[in-house]
C-alpha cells in the first residue's frame, strides 16, 4: 500500500507564501489523480485543489490565483504552492491520492496557521 506523508507547514503571516509537499513510497504515476485538501477547525474537509495524470488542474474558488499544485513524478512528490496566505488559510492540509482502481490514499497531514 502506498504512504502519503506531508511536509512543509508551519506558522506564517498573512500575506506570506509556503510550499507542502506530499512525499509517496510508490510512484505517483500509478495515481489517476492526486490532490491537497484541508480541514480547518468545525469545518469539513474540504478539496483545495486536484490534478490528473495528464497534468489537468482544479482549484477551489477561494485559493484560486493563489495556490499551484504540481507534481514530479521523477521525485514521486506532489506539491501545493500557497501565496497571498489568508487568515481563512488555516487548517489542517491533506494529501491524497487516487488509483486507477479508485482506491484513495491519504496522508496524516500538515498544520498551516496563517497569523494575522
């Protein structure tokens, strides 16, 4: 089974910019489609942003033109390159993955707190 671990969170200032990334023990080219999520405190988790193995992306409308996910399939890693943090940024941000076989993977996720 593949694991998902995050990295890369931390306290910024609003305003500021931060990189995660989603280090797989398997080659991320067996994903249909990967993407970040996140959960900020008495909310549900929700999609941040999506790509598919043929490089399509997705965003939500509150990070979109502020956040870039990409992938390195030669370094089996998935990024999210947030700018312009928000105080509304914070949460609890998710890796995930989807095999062709619609199985998902998830990470255990990285904490991002955006002070004021």
């Amino acid at each position: 089974q593949v694991q998902l671990v995050e990295s890369g969170g931390g306290l910024v200032q609003a305003g500021g910019s931060l990189r995660l990334s989603c280090a797989a023990s398997d080659w991320i080219s067996r994903f249909n489609a990967m993407g970040w999520y996140r959960q900020a405190p008495g909310k549900q988790r929700d999609v941040v942003a999506t790509i598919t193995s043929g490089g399509y992306t997705n965003y939500a409308d509150s990070v979109k033109g502020r956040f870039t996910i990409s992938r390195d399939n030669a370094k089996n890693t998935l990024y999210l390159q947030m700018s312009s943090l928000r105080p509304e940024d914070t949460a609890v941000y998710y890796c995930h993955g989807q095999s062709y076989y619609k199985e998902d993977y998830w990470g255990q996720g990285t904490q991002v707190t955006v002070s004021s």
